[in-house]
C-alpha cells in the first residue's frame, strides 16, 4: 500500500460519518502524525509504500475514528492560537471559536495601550489545557 492509496482508503471509510472536507482534513492530520511529513513531502512521495508497521497504526486510528474518538486525542495535540498543545480524553479540546475570543481580546488588550501593562491582570479560571493563558501571557508578556 503507498501512501496515496492508504490516504485515499482513510478518507472514503471517513466519509460514512464525516462529510468530505472534514474526512480530508482529518485524513492529512492522521497521514503527518504517521509518516511525520508535511502535505507537500507526502504528494512528493505518494508512491512510497507505507511500511507494515505504519498500515497496523492507521488501521488502530481507523478503527478509533470510526468509534467518533477526536482525532486530537488520538495524536496527542491539537493546535492553538498558533501553537501546539499536547491533550488527552482529560482535557478539552479547544474550539476554534474560542482560538477567536483569544484574539480578538489580545488585539482589544493591545489597541487600547494600557498606561501601566504590568498592572494589567488576567484571569483564566478552570484553565483546562491552559491554552488561553498561556496564549494571552505569550502576546501580551508584561501581564
């Protein structure tokens, strides 16, 4: 099996329960985590066979997805604010709203040029992930 044939395989046996755009989307984050290549290294490397030991894991990943597991806690990480954060069935998941409502309030914060920013507080309670404090600390340091 290439790697072409193993994405094409995983997107049509996504499409029973996600529509095409989410199965594709889906698909390209499950082949990086398997192969560890970008987008354009596995087009480049289509042909390539995918070893057996890479066609077991897809197929473990398959059978999760399947089951509606999130692929985030099947890789361990999803992204956020332009970082990767490491997660597990312990914790949520950011949404992408929420990734929103981060920046929007780090660009409010910062158009408003606090006089004093080291007196500028912020609190994130129930942090979760901690994605959205460590977000703001990193945009805005001095608070």
């Amino acid at each position: 099996m290439t790697l072409h044939d193993a994405k094409q395989q995983l997107v049509f046996q996504l499409m029973d329960i996600y529509d095409a755009n989410e199965a594709a989307a889906i698909t390209d984050i499950v082949m990086e985590h398997i192969t560890g290549w970008q987008r354009i290294d596995r087009v480049m490397n289509k042909t390539t066979p995918l070893p057996d030991n890479k066609q077991k894991e897809l197929a473990d990943i398959t059978t999760r997805l399947l089951k509606h597991e999130p692929v985030q806690y099947i890789t361990g990480h999803t992204w956020f604010a332009g970082m990767r954060f490491y997660v597990n069935n312990n914790v949520l998941i950011p949404r992408p709203e929420t990734d929103e409502l981060v920046a929007w309030a780090i660009a409010d914060t910062l158009n408003k040029n606090y006089p004093e920013p080291r007196k500028l507080n912020i609190f994130d309670i129930g942090t979760g992930s901690g994605c959205i404090a460590i977000a703001m600390k990193k945009k805005i340091p001095e608070a």
